[in-house]
C-alpha cells in the first residue's frame, strides 16, 4: 500500500542548553561548547550539586518567544520554539493545501507546573490554581502546539520513555509512506522537573562532574532539557521544495530489550536488534555508516550495553562515533528528536562532532569515540540511537539524497 | 487486506474477563466513580511481583495475558499501547514522597514504574518479546493511537498479529482534581441510571482492554475491524462521519448498530443527540460508558463489546436506552467524542 518510498527530510528545528536555534548549536558545536552549570531554574536541594543543561532562556523569555502563557508548562514552550523554527526551515510552498500531521513525544507533560500545583494540593486538596494542572498530560503538549501552528489533519504524541521522539519521528515517516500525511513535523520535547531529577538521582546514576559518555571512569548521566524536530516530507513534496532537503530517512526499527524495566541487557539485546533491524530496511551495510550519534548517556549500565552491541554489529571496522549528550545532556523524551537534528546537520555540512571529556577507552570495547570537532568528512549515513526504560529501543538512519 | 480481531479481553467495572457469559449480570453501582472486578491476578502474574506493581499494570498484563490465551498466541508480532494518564499511581506516589521527603531518601521504585510505557515493557518483559513495543499518551485518542499504528503495522507486513490495548487507572488525587474541574456529578448516581437523568458531569471509570489484530483468517476471529479514525476539531461531525463511511465505499443504511460514547453529561452528549435526529436517524444507537465509566481510553472496552456484539450475534439490553428489539447485527460503527475536540470513529463487521 506504500506509495511514497523514500521519506526526505526538509526542516529543522532545535532549543537546548547549547543554543535557541539550529545556527546556535552549529557554533556550540564549532566551539565544543558544552551546556552544562548549576542548576537555576529548578527549586531543589540538589541546587549547586548535581549540574544540570538547561535551556538558557527563562519561561519568561521563552513565553515572549512563542506567545504561549505563563500557565503553560516549560516543556509546551520549548516544544513550540523548536516545532516552529523547522517549519520555518522547511518553507515548504503551499503548506495549507498539504495534509500535515504533528507526531510528537514527551515522558514528562507539564509535570512542572504539576509540581507547582501538588504543594498546595497536598496541604489542602481543595487548594491548588487547577490552570496548573491543564498541561499535566503528554498530549496537551502536542494539542497546544498543533493549534498553534494550526495543525489538525493528523495529531499524536508518543511516550517510549528516552526513545520517546526517535519513535516518534519514525511514526511520521510511516504516516507518509501509508499516504495519510504529505508532511510529518516530528520530534519531541522535555523540561528539567524535579520529578525527573529526583527520579533518576533515586537510581544513582547522575554524574556529579560534567558527564563522561563512553570513558572508562564515566559516572553517570546529565539531566537536560529541550526540543528537537524534524519536517519529514513524501517525494512529491520534495519536488517542490526551493532548496534541496537535508537527507533522508532511510532506516528505522524499534525493539525492545526485554530484560528490566530501567536497566539494559548485558549483551545489548535490544540496542543490537535496532540497530540491525535498521541497517537491514535500509539495505546498508555496517561499513556504508559513516558516523553514529550514540545513545551515549554516560551511565555505566547503558555504554557498556551499547558498547557491547555497537561491537556485535561493527566490529572489526568501526565508523566514527560520539555521545552528542556530552554536550546536551540527557533531554529524555527530546533526545531522539535532538539528535536527529544533529544526524541530518551532520550530513549537511559534513561534520562529525566531539565527544567532550573523554580520556580513557572503556576496557571492554577495542574503540574509542571521536573526541574532536571534524570538517570536510564524507558524511552519507549516520545512524542514531536512542534506547529508552522498559526496554524500548529505537535506531534511525538517516542517508544523503 | 483484511484485518480481524482474533481475540479481546477486558477487565473492567462489569463481569467482563474470562467469562463465558456476554453481559448476563450486569453490576450496579451508586456513586460517581466505578471501580472495576479485580482479576484473580495470581493467575496472570507471578506473586511475588504482584506486590510491586501498580493497579493500571496489573489490570493490563491480565487483560493482555487473557487476550493472548484466547487467541492462543505466544508471542506477538508488536506490543502497543494508548494510556492518556499513564501510570497516575506511581506518579502520585512520587511526587507526595519529593514534597513529604523534601527530596530525601526516596525509594526508586514508583518512579521506575512511573513512565507511560510501562504496561508495554512490563508485556513484553513477562513475554521475553523482542518485536515493536509503542505507547500512545494522546489524550481521548491513546487507544486510537495505538489502534492506528497497529493497522499500519500489519499492512506495512511488519507483523502477522499484535497486541493492542488501553489502560487507565483512577486513584483517588485523580479523580479529586478530575472533580474539581467539573468532570464528574455531584451528587451519587446509579450508573444504570446515567442516562435517565438530565445533569452536568459523568461517572469516572477506569480499565484495561486488548484485543488482538490478525491478518490470518481463522473461524475463531470475533470480527473485522474494517476502519479506524480520528477527527480533531472537524468544522461539521455528521458531515466528517458521513465522509468516513463514504470513504469505506458505505452509507449509514449499511450500518446495523452504533456505539456511541455518550457519558450522561448534558453538554457531552449534544453532539451524540443531534446525531440522533439526523445521521443516525434511523439507526439502532447502543450506549456504553455507564457500564464502564468515563476515561480516555474507554473506546478500548467499546471495540471488546463490539467484537463480541458480532461474534455472538446479540445485542444485550443493558446497551439500548428504549428496549428496543434489536435483530443480529453485521456492521458496528463506534463514535465517540473527547471534550468535543477529539472525534474517533471505528468500522467493525461480522465474520
């Protein structure tokens, strides 16, 4: 039933510690500037302990860029800055008369406001503003993006925990293959709660220091926060864009680990099987791929079962690789959508980035990744990984037209 | 292709799970909230892992579990579900023990178990199931979210089968806030009487339902599930449902029996009641949600009843508001609304 066969990638938009807007994180990048620092925006007790990447803008700030309200929840206005630049960036001509879907993903929702209002709630349960509590589930998220970019043919929102919008973004692309939507903004979005951060503080695996993706001595994970999106166009509208699209999205699975609710299979089963299983629709081979944007969170557990399996697929001949998190931090739901903007820049302008701090090679794995920013680099595929709790693990490919 | 519903398990307010009979005795409750006939879960899930699970995982595992042993499958081609809340138990639980604890000490656990894919995971961890896991978290459309990706799965021939469902749960801070915003009656009601009386608010309910979807053809299939789709904020829902079916080469007229989602709340259900007069003028309108309360993925327990409506060739009484006489039925369509913003729309037929 597919009729359009080659999914193609015409926008991007992206908000993170490193910068507001694509040119941002490029010079971010450039610069091997890393957005992590104290925490600022969150009222806790791991205040000036445990760093954080947030988002350099104030909800204040990120109200008047977007126009949404004070009672909108953080992760709505990160979500609506990013969704709107990509598709600004796509300009693709006659837009209206498209049918246009929005697949989003989000794990927290308006879980900041929520908090907000559980504090009241909880001395007194009549108490409590309820307009805290409109944005409290995932899809109010989407719903308040969709309107106001004026999206209504096709709406959804995704929650696979960390693999959140890489599921997302490759549910848009189905939706074009299936002919139900021409254009798929997808993509996804999170805020720094402190529900978020006590969470996974609980499972002791937050690195005190900056993080450390795929060293020997890494400690743990850097919470972040963002949106990224991607606008995935059919052929047919490829056709008409003004300026080529940045690539395309060649390969996708999603399986799942099956092994425990938050942590990864020794042999990474369930990394292993998405990444094959990607590799395999795209019809490359290991060797065709010439940069991975890892999973890379800097906890124990996750690189070395990613490592492991990263190992199974590529081994003898690995392609260069590196944790974008090491800049970012770890943007949850974002994440998948995050480095997909960085997978399809990557191709752009044949750059491959640094994995920042790192200095010692994980004994178990025979390679290291790439620990400079790198021009000029014949960058033709790049696969993206984003595993997630519950198992869930997603690989992309995204391919030079 | 076709796409049948080879088998369909709920745990809900009314005797629903495992049983032989097909809404003969129906439960009662006064109140504005329903909880549902608790599993023996000993049976799905393993005790010493009972205790730590949540009631929105326990209920979805025994439906799933259910639904796999009637089909007779082990092992699905995916695992997806739709859940607009989520897992509220554990969310609640962790964010009391961040206030109360003032961010010390806490136990991981809730948190853990806290995320919207958990039902999905803990499937397919119990399963050992490797294939395509997804959640759907979009408000009144999760389990249409998840209905819609599991259509496009067996088209696309990525799976032969898959395990589809919705899971809600109600906890007490839930349904307090859910009040508060002017969901629920006031006052208590007999849910069989939901619709007798003319007021502002629903009943709250909760459950899990799967079903799952198969391109094999067997005599066992309960029904044809020939369409699914959603609507957000359509200029015109009787033109939007006319065009739906005009899409499924149908009319009205082909439609023997619909399931509307009517919740007995004044102002939800004028869009179900002008229908009424025009649309579906002629045709015989079952209700549902008094049997099994209000919630956002409620449409999971229609798409059980219609299956079953079709494979036993009976329309129980409790579903028709005028006793009506109502002959076998072979086309079921379901229309149900979420806060007038969100319309889905499902097309099932008879074997």
């Amino acid at each position: 039933m597919s009729t359009h066969s080659t999914v193609y990638i015409a926008g991007l938009g992206i908000i993170s510690a490193i910068g507001n807007n694509v040119a941002e994180h490029l010079d971010a990048f450039k610069n091997e500037r890393a957005g992590m620092a104290g925490i600022t925006i969150i009222d806790t007790i791991h205040k000036g302990k445990l760093p954080v990447a947030e988002v350099k803008l104030s909800n204040e700030q990120l109200i008047s860029l977007t126009g949404l309200t004070e009672h909108n929840s953080r992760t709505a206005l990160l979500s609506l800055a990013a969704a709107r630049e990509a598709v600004a960036d796509a300009a693709i001509p006659g837009l209206d008369e498209l049918r246009v879907g929005l697949v989003s993903a989000n794990t927290v929702g308006g879980m900041d406001r929520s908090e907000d209002f559980f504090v009241e709630f909880i001395a007194d349960n009549s108490k409590g503003k309820l307009k805290n509590v409109y944005d409290h589930e995932c899809g109010s998220i989407t719903e308040i993006v969709a309107d106001k970019l004026g999206i209504t043919d096709f709406i959804t929102t995704i929650s696979t925990a960390c693999s959140s919008s890489a599921n997302a973004i490759f549910y848009g692309a189905r939706l074009i293959k299936n002919d139900i939507a021409d254009v798929v903004i997808a993509g996804g979005a999170d805020s720094l709660t402190k529900f978020t951060l006590n969470g996974f503080n609980t499972l002791m695996i937050l690195d005190e220091g900056f993080c450390k993706p795929f060293d020997e001595n890494r400690k743990g994970l850097n919470l972040g926060e963002g949106a990224g999106y991607i606008v995935l166009v059919s052929d047919k509208v490829a056709e008409t864009l003004s300026t080529p699209p940045y690539c395309t999205l060649s390969g996708y699975n999603n399986s799942n680990d099956a092994f425990h609710q938050t942590a990864s299979s020794p042999d990474g089963t369930g990394s292993y099987m998405a990444m094959q299983g990607a590799l395999k629709m795209s019809g490359l081979k290991p060797s065709d791929i010439n940069y991975i944007n890892l999973h890379g969170t800097g906890t124990p557990n996750n690189d070395s079962a990613e490592g492991t399996a990263v190992k199974r697929v590529f081994d003898p001949h690995y392609p260069p690789m590196s944790s974008t998190k090491s800049f970012t931090g770890h943007t949850l739901g974002a994440s998948g959508g995050i480095e997909a903007v960085f997978s399809a820049l990557a191709i752009r302008h044949k750059i491959i980035y640094p994995n920042l701090r790192f200095q010692t090679r994980m004994n178990e794995l025979p390679f290291a990744p790439v620990t400079r920013y790198l021009t000029g680099k014949p960058v033709k595929h790049v696969m993206s990984n984003s595993f997630g709790f519950g198992g869930n693990c997603t690989s992309l490919i995204f391919s030079e037209v | 292709m076709k796409i049948y519903i080879r088998s369909s398990a709920c745990v809900s307010a009314q005797h629903t799970l495992g049983v032989q009979n097909f809404l003969e005795d129906i439960v009662e409750y006064t109140g504005n909230r329903l909880p549902v006939i608790e599993p023996d879960y000993k049976r799905y899930i393993d005790p010493k892992q009972i205790r730590r699970m949540s009631h929105v995982i326990k209920m979805g595992i025994a439906a799933a579990k259910e639904c796999l042993a009637e089909a007779g499958v082990d092992m699905p081609g995916a695992i997806i579900t739709g859940t607009a809340f989520g897992c509220m138990e554990d969310t609640i639980t962790f964010l009391t023990r961040i206030i109360e604890y003032h961010e010390e000490l806490l136990p991981p656990t809730a948190f853990i178990q806290s995320t919207h894919n958990t039902v999905a995971a803990q499937i397919a961890l119990l399963l050992k199931c490797h294939n395509y896991n997804n959640t759907f978290v979009h408000k009144g459309m999760s389990f249409e979210g998840a209905l819609f990706d599991a259509v496009m799965l067996l088209k696309e021939e990525e799976a032969n089968n898959v395990l589809v469902g919705g899971t809600e749960e109600m906890v007490d801070t839930s349904f307090t806030v859910l009040t508060r915003l002017g969901l629920y009656r006031r006052f208590p009601v007999s849910n069989l009487d939901l619709f007798k009386t003319v007021s502002k608010g629903t009943i709250g309910g909760q459950g899990a339902a799967f079903c799952l979807l198969s391109t094999d053809i067997s005599p066992d299939n309960l029904a044809e599930l020939r369409a699914v789709k959603t609507l957000y904020k359509p200029k015109d829902i009787e033109e939007g449902i006319a065009g739906f079916l005009k899409a499924n080469f149908l009319t009205i007229t082909d439609i023997d029996l619909v399931i509307n989602g009517k919740n007995g709340d004044i102002n939800n259900d004028e869009p179900y009641k002008q229908l009424e007069a025009g649309l579906f003028k002629e045709t015989t309108i079952a209700n549902y949600k008094h049997l099994c309360g209000e919630y956002p993925t409620s449409s999971s327990f229609a798409l059980w009843l219609a299956s079953n409506i079709l494979k036993k060739q009976v329309v129980p009484e409790v579903l028709l508001e005028d006793n009506k006489i109502v002959g076998p039925p072979k086309s079921v369509l379901y229309y149900n609304h979420y806060q007038g913003k969100y319309h889905s729309l499902m097309l099932l037929f008879a074997i």
